[in-house]
DNA sequence: TAGTATTGGAGAGCGTCACTATCCAATCAT
DNA sequence: ATGATTGGATAGTGACGCTCTCCAATACTA
C-alpha cells in the first residue's frame, strides 16, 4: 500500500499522514527504494487511533505521541505505565515543589478517607488537586460527602474496568491506556445525559420555584 | 476598586482582565468617568470563575463566554439551560444532517437500554455517539453490559447531584451549569486514581504473566 | 494650577499549535 | 522516454489566548 492508498484507505490527505509521520505518531512504511514505502492495514488502524485520540479524547499530537510511546514500547510495570499514561492526558498540572510537606491537602483528604493509597508523585493527584481547588475558586466547593459518593462509585467502576483486562501482557497495557483515555469522553457524555435526564424528570414533575 | 486594584485582587494582569472585558467574560466595571470605571467583589469572583473554566476545565474563551452567559441570563427551562450549557463544553461535534433517520444508532441504543429519554438534539447525544465512535475506530468497543453498568451509575450520581440542588432559581442554575462543568475534572481524577489504585493492587498481588 | 501617573479603550503583535501547501530530486509506470 | 508519484524537507496558514503599545482623557500631587 503506497501513501497515497493510505490515504484513500484512512480518509485523510496525504498531508496530514505525512504530518503524522514527521512527528513520530505513525510508524514509518518499510522502504522499498528511496522514493517508495509499504503500508498496511497496521498503519491504517494505527492512523484511526490516533484520530481517536487527537479528536474525541482531546489530545494534543504531542500527549498522543506520549500514549502511543508507551503502548508501542511499555514498561514491564503496569501500574508504573498506567502512571505514565495519566501524566500524558489533560489537564496538565504542574508539579508541586518537591519542598513542599503537604502539596495536596485536599487530595490527600479525600484519598484517606476513601481508603485509597496517597502518593503525590501520581499526576493525577495534582489533577485531583487542581479539580478540586478550582470547584473553591469558583465558589461551587465540593462537599465532602459527596466527593466521597463519587470517590466509591468510581472506584467500584474501575474495578468493574479492570477485571475485564485481557491477561496477556501487551493486549493489558493497551486496554488499560486507551481505555483510559477512550472511555472518558464516554463517561462524560453519560454524566451529562443523566443529568439531563433527571433535569427533565424534575421539571415535568413540577419544579416548583 | 480601579482596575489595577482587581488586578492585585485577583492576581491577573491588567492587559488580561482587559482581554476579558473585551471578549465580554467580565462585565464592565462601573463608569465614574471615561477614563474610570469601578469594580467591586463580584468581578473579583467572576475573574475566579473565568480563570476556573479556562483552566482546569479547559473551556475556550468563546465556550466559557457562552456558559457565562447562561449563568448571567439563563432561560426559565432549567432542562433547556442545562442543553445550552452541554453544547457549550467540548467536546464540540457537529451535529448530523436533518434528513438522517438515525443519526445516532449507538447512543440511541445505549439511552433505550438504559431507560433515559433518547432527543437526538441533544448535544451530548451526538458527544456519546462520537465517543462511542472513537472507541470503536481505535479498535476498543464499549460492550453493551459495560455501556449499562456505567450509565447506571452514572444516572445514580446524577439524582444524589440533582438532590442537592439549590431550590432558588438563579442558585440552581448556577449550581446545575457549573457543576456540569467544575465537577466533570474532579470526576476524571477519581476514575484514575482507582484505576491506579485497582492495579497497585493487582500489580502487588502477583499479576501473573 | 502645573505636572505626573493612571485609566479605559483600541489595535497590533506574539508564540503555540495542528495542520496544509510547495518544492524537489529520485523513482515508478507505461 | 516521459509524465506522474513518492518521500522528505521547508515554509506558510488560520485560530487562539493572551500581551504590548499607544492614546487622549482624567485623576492625583505639590
């Protein structure tokens, strides 16, 4: 399959492919002579993913190249790997100086009190963090029972995730990395339906005043 | 409060408060001259309001402008508000063609299941279609069974999030508009760090292979 | 009242990002 | 042999979120 089929086969111009290919997201074709590389269906499923995850998932190419890097090559530690993953997906938060005694008060709140391990180094702590602190900012804090209902029923949704894991090792990687980043807008668009839903339910139910 | 005063009050530049006055995210101060105008502890809130949805949200200044705007000036249909409001937070899909008989197999199968009312006007209708999309392009479809299992607890979180919901009107909306939006990163967090949790401890527990 | 600082407002500039377009020499297809 | 296509490199583009500069009007300060 030259560039051109490529292109015809994944629906994106050849531009753009070879855009993916400079920046190191798509692998590069085996090369028949100087002018001339071999694709084949691994490119186009490798170029649909990276839609996936450039579009609905919301990563830039940069954070996508980080995803792909680790289902491409991961570590042998998947739950070092999973870490890594979380640090690539948005939002992006800075790390705390690491001087720092108790960088994330209100994570760590929440985390002991859901029975959950606490270790700053976890990107998505300061994400917690940062989520957190912006719901006081705006002057909508979240209250800590509910942090709590959402902490249990999250967790138990991630054990619901995880005991579905294909047990072979590279199969588990990429279930656990994309399934993070794919499943998120899913969650979100059902958070916001439900929501929409109860909304609708109260309101013809006489929302009085 | 004179504009450089906010400035320190809020901890922003005054060339960005002035970006935010221009692009209509902060409502003007109040004119004493043409070359003064004065603020008070509202725009000092609005300015935390903003920077919140900028930021840990990841709203554009054109989606924040719009959320904003239904929280100044809301409908009287809290249901429709709220629609408003989804359209608004990315992810931004475009809707389908009119004549499409069924635009949105997936989702509408998925609501039907789960006993919620299927708009295809619904913005997050067309979000849930595209995520699903996206799971499926990149070669990781959401089984039906898993689909449910999260749209049940989803919909549970959404009545305990509805619950406490204030009954002042201008509250409420508030309340049910930014909290879509504030609470949805708090919400990522928690799902990854049960993940993270999950697989510490089946990393620990002897994953074999 | 003279002189300096600050203000609101408008315009242009800047750095980043995700492409997109152009060019080129080597090679392929006929 | 000759026109099209390729991989590869470089530059351009449009959107975005600020940021900078300028200005005349006004406010404070002596």
């Amino acid at each position: 399959m030259r560039i051109s089929e490529l292109a015809g086969a994944s629906g994106l111009p050849v531009a753009t492919i070879k855009f993916y290919l400079r920046e190191g997201l798509l692998q590069p074709g085996l090369a028949t002579s100087a002018t001339q590389a071999a694709y084949d269906d691994g490119h186009v499923r490798r170029l649909r993913v990276i839609r996936a995850l450039t579009g609905p998932v919301g990563l830039s190419v940069q954070q996508a190249r980080t995803i792909l890097g680790l289902i491409d090559d991961p570590g042998d530690d998947l739950y070092q790997t999973l870490g890594s993953a979380v640090s690539a997906l948005p939002p992006v938060v800075e790390a705390a100086s690491v001087d720092d005694p108790d960088p994330y008060p209100r994570a760590r709140a929440a985390l002991e009190a859901l029975g959950q391990v606490y270790d700053p180094r976890f990107a998505a702590v300061a994400q917690l963090e940062a989520a957190l602190t912006a719901t006081e900012d705006a002057g909508m804090p979240l209250s800590e029972p509910r942090l709590l209902e959402y902490g249990r029923r999250l967790r138990e949704l991630a054990e619901f995730d995880l005991e579905q894991m294909p047990s072979e090792p590279h199969a588990a990687v990429e279930y656990t990395v994309l399934g993070t980043a794919l499943y998120e807008p899913v969650l979100l668009a059902l958070r916001r339906l439900a929501h929409q839903d109860v909304a609708a339910q109260r309101t013809l139910g006489g929302d009085a005043d």
